[in-house]
C-alpha cells in the first residue's frame, strides 16, 4: 500500500477501531440531521397552514444570517441591475 494511513489501518487494530468510531459518530450525525430535517419540515407545514408563505419565510431567514455590509452590497448590485433592463 502506498498510502501510510491505509497502511495504518491495514495493520493495527487501533487504527481499524478509530476509523469505525469516526464512522458511529458520523452515522448518528446523519440520523440527527435527518431528525433536524424532520422538525424544520413540520415547522414549515404548520407555518404554512397558518397562512405564511414559506418561500418569503426562507428569503428572510437568508437575509438574517448576513451581515449589513454584505446585504447592502447585493442590494445595490440588484439595483444597478434592475436599473440596467430597465425593470426599476
């Protein structure tokens, strides 16, 4: 084997045992993200059946996690933009 990792785990149970905890600890990562899915699903449904509209729920959810100098930015691009076809 050319790869001294592969080597590693090829050769010492340790290694072998390490590699097979990273992939535990990544599988139920995985079923946490699918349960987190699960839950922003639902919340969305109820949001929804309330009356919102999740499309402008998500837009604003976006805009949140940027900071003001980066949304300025892409306003006044989008702007410029708009003026440029004619559509502002």
């Amino acid at each position: 084997m050319s790869n001294p990792a592969m080597a590693d785990v090829a050769d010492s149970g340790v290694a072998a045992d390490e590699l097979k905890q990273f992939i535990e600890r990544l599988e139920r990562l995985e079923e946490e993200k699918a349960g987190i899915a699960g839950d922003i699903k639902e919340v969305f449904a109820e949001l929804k059946g309330r009356g919102f509209d999740s499309k402008a729920v998500r837009q604003i959810m976006r805009i949140r996690k940027k900071d003001r100098a980066e949304l300025q930015e892409e306003e006044a691009i989008l702007e410029l933009y708009l003026q440029a076809l004619g559509m502002a």
